[in-house]
C-alpha cells in the first residue's frame, strides 16, 4: 500500500501592498486633515507653555584641599575625622543633596521664579494644578515646604559628572534667564558655605581634642607631636576661610542665557503630525479589515 503524500501550499504567501492603498486611497483626505489637525492644536498647546531657559557652570575639585597628611594618622587612632579631599563624587553628592536644595530654597525664595503665576507673593502660597489635585492634595492653595522644594529641584536641577576630566557639570532650567543664572551661583555659593562650615567644625573639634590631650600629656616627645598636630589643624582652619580655593573651582561660571532651551514646538507638533497619521491610518486598516485579513496565508492541504 502506498503512503499518499501531502503538500501544503500558502496561499496569500506575499503582502500585497496596492490592496492596502486601494483601501486607503478613499481616506486619504480624512486622514491628512486630521493629521495635520493634531499638529496644529500640539503646536497651539505648546505656544501657551513658557521659555524654559538653562544655565550651567563647570567645576572641578580643589587640587589640594582636603589632603591627608601623614602625620595626621595619630588622629584617626582616637576616632577624630580629619576630613577627606573634595573629590568629584563627594561634589556631586553634596550637589544633590536634599539638605542643601532647602537651604537654597528658605535663603533665596525660589518660589516666584519656579513656580510663575502659580504662586501668590503676598499670600505666599501656591495654586495646585491638576496634577497635584490628582495624587491627593486637597487644598486648592498651599504654601510650598522643603518637600516642595525637593521635588521642583528634581526637575528643575540636573547635575553630571566626568570621572575622567575630573569636572562637575551643574545646571537650572527656569523660565527666567537672569533667574536659572542667579540659582545656579546659589548653589554653588551655599554648596561652598556648607563645605566651609563642616570643614571649620572639623577643626574646632579636633583642636579642642588636641588640647585636652596635651594637657593629660606628661612625655615630652608626645606632647610636641600633639603641638606639632595643633599647628596643622590651625592651618587646616586658616585654609577652610580661603573661600577661592577651598572645596571646588569654577572653571566656567555661570552666563544668562541668550536662547532657549525649550520647549521644541515646532518638533512636538511635526512629531505629533506623524504619530496621528500612523495611528489613523492602521486604524481605518483595522477598520477595513484588511490588516486582520492579511495576517497570514491560510495552508489548503492537496493530494
């Protein structure tokens, strides 16, 4: 008895493009206007949005602050912090740092510049958008806190760093020009006081430290390397209120920008142009049926 064979053959093996266009070509009009409708109201949208405007500085670490020096080991034997070099890391970390957003924030008052028309000066409060009604806060006006500033300054505030040039790159987007320089030196100038201030606590506790020491100190070669220690932490503190070249250097400071930076209307509107003229066209496909017809050839079994 002989086996019969079966061969399977696929019909429709091939997309056939002119079915698609012969199906769309009534619709084409349709699909145009609506197209380019879309693009019209994204760009008449992103008219009523402000000039976001950016300003950036570059800063590297200082080459020699912050330096361990040798003889200072006998410190960290008794448990004193005798501070660390102001690498790259440690300014992108004090950068971003919620503690220094609210001290810039409570110092400065950001708020009328961020925030626009949204905030009230007299009142010093703000109006809730729609978004802020949406997640759950119920009054229509508050008046902004730390967590406040956080947030904003997460959006508002980008920071980046070459490990390899050893630079720190920091900038603010606002709608003011003037106003996204000015928050930059902010923050740059309570970065520094902040540098200061810990590294001049440092050498007030240490030199207290030192000084009960010595006094608890009978041998004499203990007591002139504790003076010796004494001395080094004086010129620590002495350095700590050289302001120009303690913590970081600017190597590029600040400028109010002279273009914007966004929003991109024109690229928003041709972007949502196209989308909405792919969306509309697989969707009359669909409509059609041809998309659902077409997704593969039907296998027919001979003999």
């Amino acid at each position: 008895m002989m086996e019969e064979r079966r061969e399977i053959t696929y019909a429709d093996d091939e997309i056939n493009l002119g079915e698609y266009f012969s199906r769309l070509r009534p619709h084409w009009w349709k699909i145009a206007l609506l197209s380019l409708a879309v693009g019209i109201i994204t760009l008449l949208v992103m008219l009523r949005m402000p000039n976001i405007y950016q300003a950036t500085a570059v800063i590297t670490s200082a080459a020699d602050e912050g330096k361990k020096n040798p003889a200072l080991g006998a410190l960290s034997l008794f448990g004193v912090d005798i501070g660390g070099p102001s690498t790259i890391e440690s300014l992108e970390t004090l950068f971003k740092s919620n503690d220094l957003t609210v001290r810039v924030f409570r110092k400065y008052d950001l708020w009328p510049v961020l925030l626009a028309d949204r905030y009230d000066p007299s009142a010093r409060k703000t109006n809730n958008s729609w978004t802020d009604r949406l997640f759950g806060r119920e009054k229509k006006q508050f008046s902004p806190g730390d967590w406040d500033a956080i947030r904003v300054a997460k959006k508002v505030l980008k920071i980046s760093i070459n490990k390899k040039s050893n630079i720190l790159s920091l900038s603010v987007e606002s709608p003011s020009a003037e106003s996204s320089a000015n928050i930059v030196k902010y923050y740059l100038e309570e970065g520094k006081n902040r540098l200061q201030e810990e590294a001049l606590e440092r050498a007030g506790h240490n030199k207290e430290f030192i000084t009960e020491q010595i006094s608890k100190t009978i041998d004499p070669l203990t007591r002139d390397r504790l003076y010796a220690l004494y001395g080094q932490e004086v010129e620590r503190e002495m350095m700590a209120r050289n302001r120009e070249q303690f913590g970081f250097r600017v190597i590029d400071s600040p400028r109010v920008p002279d273009r914007k930076f966004g929003p991109a209307r024109v690229r928003a509107a041709a972007v949502g142009t196209v989308l909405s003229f792919l969306a509309m066209t697989v969707g009359i496909l669909l409509w059609k049926g041809v998309a659902r017809g077409s997704g593969g050839g039907v296998a027919t079994p001979t003999r």
